[in-house]
C-alpha cells in the first residue's frame, strides 16, 4: 500500500531522505531542502544586500544544483544579490570542455552572467599539457593550488564581494578525514568553517556545507536540471577517493556519520602551544601565502625549469602510501564491523 508523505500527509511519498530517513512526497522534499540552505545562509549571515556573488560552476550536479537553488532563494526571499557564474577551464580535453558547454546551457536557462578563465590564460599550462610532464601521480596537486588561485583572479576580474562554491556536506566530512590523517593542523582547523577568507582575496562560502550528497543528486534529478556527470579523467589517482571510500562505508553503518564528523571538526580546538603559521603574500605574485613564494609560483617554476616534481616534497608519494594503506586497513575493519552486525541481527 503506498505511504503517505511523513510531513504534510496528503501526497504520496516517492522518496526516503538519506538525511532524516523521512518518507515524503516530491514537493516536500523541494521545500525542505530549499528551507534547509535558506536557514544556513541566514543563520551564518553570509551574505548583505546588493554583494556581487560568483558562483562556481563547473556544469556538475553541485554547482548546477546551488545555481539553480541561490537564483530561486535569491528571488523568493529578496536577498538583493547581483549573481554571477564563474568558471574554471583547466584544460582537460574530453572532460572540461564538454562539461564547459553544460555551464553555457545554465548560463542561458537561468539568465547569469558568465565568465571563464583558463588555465592557459592565467598560468600559460592546461591541465593536459601539466599531466604529461608530471605524470598522473600528485597532478591533483596543480589542480587544486591553481584552481583556488583562479576562482580568486577571476572573482577579480568579475569585481565580486563573495564567492560561493558547490561543497557539500560529505566533501567537508571527506575534508576533516584528509587532514586528520595528514596531521594537517592549519587547514583542519579551518576547514570546517562555512565562511573563509584566509585563502583568497575575499570571501568564500558554502552554502550546502549540511547538504547530504544524494540529496543534491535527488533535487537534480527530480528538477530535471541540465548538468554534466562524468567524473574527472585524472580523478581516481586522486587521495580524496580513499577517504571518500571511507567515508561511504560509515554511512552505511551510521547515516548520520557525514554530520557527526563535521560536528566533531567544528567543535575541535588547536592546542594554543601550537605554532601555526603566519600569513602573508607572495613576494612574486602578491597572492596569499604562508611562505614568501606562494605554491603556486613554485609549482609553475617547477614546470618552467622541466622539474615537475619541484613543488612537492619527496616524502609526498611514500607518506601518501602509507596514508592510503592505514585507510584501508579502517576501510576493511568497518566492513567487517557492518558484516558482524548484519550477523547479529
């Protein structure tokens, strides 16, 4: 016999929220989990009437999705922001490009501005051309130093106030297990902030930081919104995926595990003898740094000199093994936990 929604008990529910395990129908899904970012952005402040806010689409079902959802709150609940989509163009051949052309369609349906900035245009490499002198192992490393410089240039360029990006609640939970495991103090004790500006020229927020995954992936679907799906060519060497993994195999256990990590990031606290470091710019490119040449210029002159693998300590690949074979030892032992309590019952 079919169920009836858990929330207005009227309609027919055609869904279970991975989040709450609630049974509802398709229009109270919309209005929960439109509410739900409503309620974050409200709660945290993020934003001020008349901000110029970029969006960071990369034609994905996260950025597609919060495109989508910051219009629709933007109109109902008159935030007065000027928004804007920005892209990045890292250079992947198959990938980037086609899923650049999703961002175009967006740009059409939803009537934003768009801008894109490449790669090849700021640092003069495409991914492409970076993995073929670096290889496929630690090329996530460019990607991701020059992908945060990029979204702060081109926000520039855009003269935006805020820039807002498509993390959800498991790449923050994915986050929080990456550093621990890393001893990554710094940006563990950043990374569960909703709102940072320590790593760019303004501030950079998430709006979806409670937002479960397969809820977002729910919303796209049942929206029938127009977005990209494949996964990064060069992404399965990436070390996120061990955590990922991880992370997937809690939430079988304890749904609530993605949650129950950030929490347990957010109420986490540096011991005040320990000696974090001083923030400054790059004596070479102005940008924001801890050292007195950025990463990125050291990556780049690594690049330009034929040393690749100038930028990245030596001990990088055998502490990143090491990592990567503690986690799935965890891996191993939390499925066997789930088999012994499949057992049990």
């Amino acid at each position: 016999m079919p169920r009836q929604c858990e929330i207005c008990q009227q309609a027919r529910a055609v869904l279970r929220r991975p989040k709450t395990a609630q049974r509802i129908c398709k229009d109270c899904f919309y209005h929960v989990f439109e509410t739900e970012v409503h309620n974050t952005i409200v709660d945290n402040k993020l934003f001020k009437r008349g901000d110029r806010v970029g969006i960071g689409a990369s034609g994905g079902k996260d950025s597609t999705v919060l495109a989508y959802v910051m219009k629709t709150l933007n109109d109902r609940h008159d935030y007065g922001l000027h928004l804007y989509l920005l892209s990045i163009d890292e250079g992947i051949a198959g990938y980037r490009d086609d899923s650049l052309e999703t961002v175009k369609r967006n740009k059409e349906q939803y009537n934003l501005p768009l801008l894109i900035v490449s790669y090849e245009q700021l640092y003069g490499w495409s991914m492409d051309s970076i993995v073929e002198a670096v290889g496929r192992k630690n090329n996530c490393t460019f990607c991701g130093v020059f992908r945060r410089q990029a979204l702060d240039r081109g926000a520039l360029m855009l003269d935006l106030d805020h820039i807002v990006t498509g993390h959800n609640a498991d790449d923050v939970a994915e986050t929080i297990l990456m550093n621990i495991f890393r001893g990554d103090l710094p940006r563990l004790s950043r990374c569960t902030e909703i709102a940072t500006s320590g790593d760019g020229y303004m501030v950079r927020s998430k709006p979806f930081k409670y937002a479960y995954e397969k809820e977002i992936v729910m919303y796209a679907y049942l929206k029938r919104l127009d977005y990209f799906s494949t996964e990064c060519t060069y992404s399965p060497n990436a070390y996120r995926g061990y955590a990922r993994e991880f992370l997937k195999d809690l939430e079988a256990v304890r749904p609530s595990a993605i949650l129950d990590i950030i929490h347990s990031g957010e109420a986490m606290r540096i011991a005040q003898e320990v000696v974090m470091p001083v923030v400054s710019r790059c004596e070479r490119c102005g940008y924001i740094s801890s050292n007195t040449v950025c990463k990125a210029c050291v990556l780049l002159e690594g690049l330009e000199r034929g040393l690749p693998k100038l930028g990245i300590a030596k001990s990088m690949k055998n502490t990143q093994d090491l990592l990567a074979e503690k986690i799935s030892r965890v891996i191993i032992c939390s499925k066997m936990v789930s088999a012994c309590s499949g057992a049990k019952q």
